[in-house]
C-alpha cells in the first residue's frame, strides 16, 4: 500500500500591514524566509483576498460616493447606507436577492456572493468611511504571485488567493477560492474508477476551494492577523486551471 | 508576537473494507496504533461518511424497491432509475430541484443536497444492484466515535463525519459536515475584534466544514481509500456544538 499523504499547513508569520503598491510577492517570501520556512516543489501558498486587495489599492472612500437612485431605493428597502450599497452594484453584474438580512450578487468576475465582497473590516486606511473591493484579476494576481514566488524559492508552486463566503442552506463561512494559478482548481475525477472498479458518480472536485477553506482554518485560529499559509504535501499539480474554472455558468445552474 | 498555528493532516493508513455492524471506532483505533498515529489533546478525526454508514448496514438493494407512482413520474421526467428516485424520495422530506442534471432535496436529517445523498460508488455488497444511504444521526454517530476514540487514547478530541457536496453557482464538491462532535461546527466570530478594534461582520465561520473539506484533500489525493483522517494542531475545543448547527432554518433561508 502506498503510504497514505500527509499535509502541513503553516501560517507564515510576520507579514505586515499592506498598503497600495506593495509588492506582496516580495514582502511574503522575505517573511517565509525570516521565518525560516522553505518551499518544497507542489507547495501551494495562500493569500488572504484582504492582502492582494490592499496591495492593488482598492480602497473605496465612502464620502466621495454618491448614491444613484437605484441604490438609494435598494437601501431604503434594505436598512444599508445608500454608498456603500452604490459600491456593491458598481462592483456587481447581477443581483440575486435583496433583503434586510443579504445582498446576494454576482461579481464582474462572475463570484456569486454577498454584498459583492465589499468589506469594511480590517480596513483602516481613511477609517471608518473606507471600504475595500475585491482584488481585480484574481486569478491574474495569483499567476504574479506565482511568477515572484517560483523565482525567489526556485520551485514548481501554486498559489490561491482565498476568500471566506456564505452558503445557503448551511450556516457559517467557508474559504473559498478567489483566484489560483499552478494547480487545477477543479480536479475531474470522471474515469478515476472507485474502489471496486466502477467510475465515480461524484466527477469533480473543487480543489482550490478545499486548498481555501483548509488554509482559512490556519488564519482564523490565529490570535494575530495570518494572511498567508503555507500547505505541503502535494505532488508537483500537472494541471493549470484558475479559480475562474469554478464559477458555474448560469445556464447550468439551478439556482439562479 | 505569538507564533501562528502549525496544522498536520494525516490520512490513517491500512483501514480495512468495512461491513455491517463493524465497530468503527475500534477499527480506526487499530489502524492508528500500527501506523505509530498518535493523538494529541485537541486533535480531530475525520471519517468519511461511507465508512459509517457502511457499518451502520446502511445498504439498500434495489431489486426489492418497489417505486411508487410518484417516483416513477420523477424518474420519467429526469431519466433517471425509477427504483433509485424511490430510495431518494425515501430519504427526503423536500425536493428542491428536479431535473436532468440534478434532484436537489432536503434530506429528513436537514441537509440540502444531490439525491440525498444515495450513493451507488464504492459499494460492493450484492453489486451494482445495491446503494448507499447516508448513516443514520451523523451527529450521535460522531459523538459515539468519539467516546471510544477518547476512551481508547485517553485525550480529549473531536470527530467529523464528511461527506462531498455539490454548490449552487461553483462547480464541482467541496468536504462538508454531516456530524461533528467535541468542536463548535459553528464559530460564532461576533464581538470578536478585527485587527483595528472594530467589531467583524463576517459573524460565522463554518468550522466543521472547513475541517471537512481540509480533510477531503487528504481523501482524495489518496491512490487508495483513504476515509480517515487525523489533524492535529488544534487546541481543545471548549465549545461543542453538533453540525446539525449549520442547517439554516428554512425561514433563514433565502434560496429554497
């Protein structure tokens, strides 16, 4: 029997607060250097959405906004700041629904998600009146950080820019995949025969998700601030789908 | 500053075919014991879903299910095996979606997803004939694992039971939680400050499904069944909440 794998995911401490223009590529590998961890080949390394969005900037002043009448009706329906809801419908393509409780929207990059991932917490450039966007490009952004990565460690990596999102039906965020570069983010599984010889019923795995939703586990049990994680264990990926591969086409979903 | 967490996920070797009336517990024991795993205060097993229902004899043989008109009128309608919708509608008390591409329901113990959760793969006994239906009472299921485990080891731990779920708007599955027991499935993060001292509005992290879904890269980058998995890394858990904690009351929910 071959051994069965073994991971380790490891919080990379020391990064320091981001700002516009920081190059992130550089400041994580001086950071995993400090601390001494190495890379090995089919490391993968995730990136809180939160670090990339500071290092391209995209802080929004909410006192420079001003609402149209579209988000000043949908904030009075729903007790949100008029601004704010006018940054999420510039961010968005599509809004799914509309209530008190969420506002469940599709993102220019296709994520389906509340508020358009327009945050408010851990920002504090300008203070309480800024919010910060998603990153542009995610799975562009992660290709960078690869790019800066594989040079600095001279080894095969991959890289995913993680997020945490709600559900429905089930309670509580989970890591989700915002962008990824150097690994398949969805695995097909289509043909792998089960134990018995039979082909799966179950053909594909949301690989860069599970990588997210791991590595979140590390930054959310950390007293300080843990952007960064590095996972180990996995072979050298053969396969190179970005995160963009996860969105669901509309027309073969059946729920929107 | 402290140092961030460390996690190690290790797929337990040398898990033997489980049959009917097996005792789980026991089994995982052994097969921890001669791969030298040993178990830490604060570490949680994760077993997949199959292996518990496998010895919970939670098998159905299709020959003796007599579809009924119901079944019969979904099974024409979405090309599926009519003895099949039977078995689902059986397990269900809700169906969401019904088409071709999926029959999306509420499964009686509240979880929303495909074909409740009727599985044909891995499934050796009597055949191609014969399915398999999720385990009865994941949580009790999981709690029950975790005495003998506790027992056996003398540590304090956590258990998991995961299964692969489907998503609206993403392709492909991601680990999720069917039973938990020893850790809060659901981590309320609310009043907890954000690194500026505001309070955070992401209020609730899915704990168990991330560790579900951390696990399932373990499953599956395993060549062969690989349904336990052991992580370590945690501190005790002081809150025990059970995954039936993450089902959104219906009432919450903006998608059914």
């Amino acid at each position: 029997m071959a051994a069965p794998p073994r991971l380790s995911l490891s919080g990379v401490p020391g990064i320091p607060l981001i700002a516009p223009g920081d190059d992130l590529g550089a400041i994580i590998a001086a950071a995993m250097g400090r601390a001494g961890l190495a890379c090995v080949d089919g490391d993968i390394i995730v990136v809180a959405q939160k670090v990339v969005s500071k290092a391209q900037g995209r802080f929004v002043d909410l006192t420079t906004v001003e609402p149209s009448a579209r988000a000043r009706a949908i904030a009075a329906d729903t007790d949100r700041d008029p601004r704010l809801v006018e940054v999420i419908l510039s961010e968005s393509v599509n809004i799914l629904r509309s209530d008190k409780r969420a506002l469940v929207v599709e993102h220019r990059d296709g994520f389906v998600m509340a508020n358009a991932g327009v945050d408010r917490s851990n920002v504090r450039a300008g203070g309480d009146e800024t919010v910060l966007l998603l990153p542009r490009d995610s799975d562009g952004a992660a290709a960078a950080l690869r790019a800066t990565l594989e040079a600095h460690f001279g080894k095969t990596l991959g890289v995913v820019i993680n997020d945490s999102f709600g559900r429905p039906w089930r309670r509580g965020t989970t890591g989700v995949a915002l962008g990824a570069a150097g690994i398949p983010a969805l695995e097909d599984l289509r043909g792998r025969p089960d134990l018995f010889g039979r082909v799966l019923e179950v053909s594909e795995a949301a690989f860069a998700d599970e990588i997210a939703a791991a590595a979140s586990l590390v930054m959310g049990q950390a007293d300080e601030a843990c952007p960064v994680v590095l996972l180990s264990g996995f072979p050298v990926q053969t396969q190179n789908l970005p995160a963009r591969t996860l969105l669901r086409p509309p027309a073969d979903d059946l729920f929107r």
